[in-house]
C-alpha cells in the first residue's frame, strides 16, 4: 500500500516531462512522479486511455483526480505559496478557468515548446493537425 499520492503523467511527451521537472524543481511537491508508461494502471484503477487524457493524481486510499483538479492537488502537496496557488484552483470561478486552461494546454500541447510527436493526443494523431 502506498503510503504517498503519485502523480501520473505522459513520459512520452516532451512538454509533459518538461512540466514535471520544472515542478518537480522548483515547488518541490510530497509525492512520488510516475511516467502512465511505466505505472501498474490498474492498481490505480486507471484506463490507459485515461492516462493517455489527463495528468492524474492519485492518493494513498484510492481517490485519483485528473486534469486541472491534478494539478491542483500537486500544488498543495508542495506547500507554501504553491499551496495557495493549489487552494485557489479547487474554488470557483477559478477552477472553471483551471479547467478550460487545462484543457486548452492539454488539446494543443504537440504544438508547445519540448513538445515530440508523442506529444499528440492519440485522437489528434489519427486525425492529423
């Protein structure tokens, strides 16, 4: 059992590993980082195509959050003025415009600076620019 939340991200796209080392860096979250590429997704009780989707956060008791409520979550584990920047997210409207801001860089993230080809989600690759 684990005994810390994991953050679940895409290993295979440039921009999303950059992401991560930076956070990773600077913020100095209490969790453990995992590429989706290399994680027991069912012991998340996750979907590839959901990993595939979002960046997820899962807790120790099960509890997984996606996408903007992710990255809330990863900021508030780091503390300090990161977990303020966390709270705020989790109210509205700001989690309205978290959410969409997500969505946007998550949508368009092959195009973003780092970015590889793997960086297209898989939808788009079928579908082409």
């Amino acid at each position: 059992m684990r005994t810390r939340p994991v953050l679940i991200y895409d290993g295979d796209c440039g921009f999303c590993t950059t992401a991560v080392r930076v956070i990773e860096r600077r913020a100095r979250p209490r969790c453990e980082i995992v590429p989706w590429q290399q994680a027991d997704l069912g012991a998340f009780g996750v979907t590839r195509e959901r990993a595939q989707h979002e960046v997820l956060w899962a807790t120790p008791i099960g509890t997984v959050y996606g996408g903007a409520d992710a990255v809330a979550k990863l900021l508030l584990s780091a503390g300090g003025a990161w977990s303020v920047l966390g709270a705020a997210l989790r109210l509205l409207p700001a989690r309205w415009a978290g959410h969409a801001v997500y969505r946007l860089v998550a949508n368009n993230r092959s195009w973003l600076p780092g970015a590889t080809e793997a960086c297209s989600l898989p939808g788009a690759r079928a579908n082409g620019p």
